[in-house]
C-alpha cells in the first residue's frame, strides 16, 4: 500500500525544522499471539526539554555518555545568532539533547542563514572516554559520513492515522517532523511497522506533548491507511488509495 511513498536520500545538512527519540528510533515490535503479526511499538514519552529551551534560548550540548547509541550529531548551529541555521561544523551530544534542539529549532525558525560554501563537518557519533564526539572515520579506519535521509510517510499518533509527514534524520540521530498535515514540526517520530494485520506498512509514529495514549493489553487491529503519501508542490501530502483490483469504489 504504501509504494508510492516518496523518498528521498541527501548527504547535505539536516533540517533545522526538523524528533531523535531517547528511546531507540528503530524500537523492536512485539509479537502478538492473537494475530502473528508484529505488534505496534510500545508507547513512550519523548525526552524531556531541557532547562534551555524552557528559558527560550538553545539547550546547551549535553555529552556524558555510555555507549555510542547515546549519542547524536547536530548539523545546525547550536548557539549565538545563527542558531538553527545550517553549519559547516558539526556539534556531538546525546540524543535527548539532539531532540531538545530539534523541538527548539522548530519552534524558533531563523529568519536568515548565510549560504554555505564549506565542508561539512565529522558526522558519525560515538561515545569515548563517556563523552559524545564526532569523528570523520568508522571502526574500520574508513570514511563513515552518516547522510540525513528523508521520507515522505503515513503518520500516526496512538493507534490512529493522523495524515502524511515528512521526516528526516537517520538511526543514528533521530527521526523528526519537518513538516505534518497533522502532527507538529520537530516532533520526534519513531520509524517502522505498524501493522498488526494485513501487509507489513512503515509509518511514522509521533507522541506529541500532552498527548496519552491509552493503555491496550492485546494488539489493536491496525491495518494499512486507506491513503498513500507522495510530495505535492515540495509538500508530503495524502492521496486516497485506489480500491483493490475487482472491487468498486463507493
């Protein structure tokens, strides 16, 4: 249901509109013995905003770390007048801080950003010495450049469609909201299947602030929306799905 998908992979910078979950952004589903198929990811709430962003300026770079799935790279500036602009230099720090950043940069869009004419900075993260860093090389000793990825995807929120988004981020960073038909910007979206029947469909799920989800101790029936994404005039945007083969539309 979902090939008409649009996607579209870019090794430029990441959007500064852009939601890296503290929890892992390719969170495992869950077997369900009534139907056998995945079960939709348990729910749980998105980092909470740092004190910076409360105070209505950027949150500052948190870097204590333990392991290298802690860690995040932001490809914007973090600081000064030209926060939320695209960067030539790289910033390291955990995923909660990334996700912080995220949610404040959509919420604080620049008004101007100079043009870049510059390499981009180191974007693979690990964890060393329990401190974020971002390093040009992977354990290999070969070049591991982490590119930002886009995906024009159904979006739902609970167990409930909730239109078209277009995300952007990779499994490293995190996956965020750039731009919704009915979720907010910069939220965090967790990638994957969300079906529990039928064929398996990816979906982005996204929990925005204030919303709870009710509790389900058996699977729902979740099945494929009834609409496909494709970008419209640069917009990710949903279109009804043609009715199955032999079948009449109402």
């Amino acid at each position: 249901m979902l090939r008409s998908r649009a996607r579209v992979v870019s090794t430029g910078l990441l959007l500064a509109s852009c939601h890296a979950p503290d929890q892992r952004a390719d969170a495992h589903t869950t077997d369900s013995a009534a139907t056998g198929r995945p079960a939709a990811p348990a729910h749980s709430a998105p980092p909470t905003p740092g004190a910076g962003s409360a105070a209505g300026a950027p949150p500052p770079a948190e870097r204590a770390c333990k392991r290298d799935d802690e860690c995040a790279v932001a490809r914007v500036d973090v600081e000064g007048a030209n926060a939320c602009c695209p960067a030539c230099g790289t910033t390291p720090g955990t995923r909660r801080w990334h996700a912080d950043l995220q949610r404040y940069c959509a919420a604080h869009p620049p008004s101007t950003c100079s043009g870049l004419a510059c390499p981009e900075g180191p974007t693979r993260a690990s964890c060393r010495d329990g401190h974020c860093e971002a390093t040009a090389t992977g354990t290999d000793g070969q070049p591991a450049r982490v590119p930002v990825e886009q995906q024009c995807i159904p979006a739902m929120v609970c167990d409930a469609w909730a239109g078209c988004a277009l995300v952007t981020g990779n499994a490293q960073d995190g996956w965020f909201v750039a731009d919704g038909e009915k979720v907010p910007r910069g939220e965090i979206a967790t990638m994957g299947n969300v079906c529990t029947v039928g064929d398996r469909c990816e979906a982005a799920r996204v929990l925005p602030p204030g919303v709870v989800c009710p509790p389900w101790s058996v699977p729902p029936r979740i099945e494929a929306p009834p609409y496909t994404c494709a970008m419209v005039g640069g917009k990710c945007r949903s279109r009804s799905s043609p009715p199955p083969p032999g079948t009449r539309a109402p």
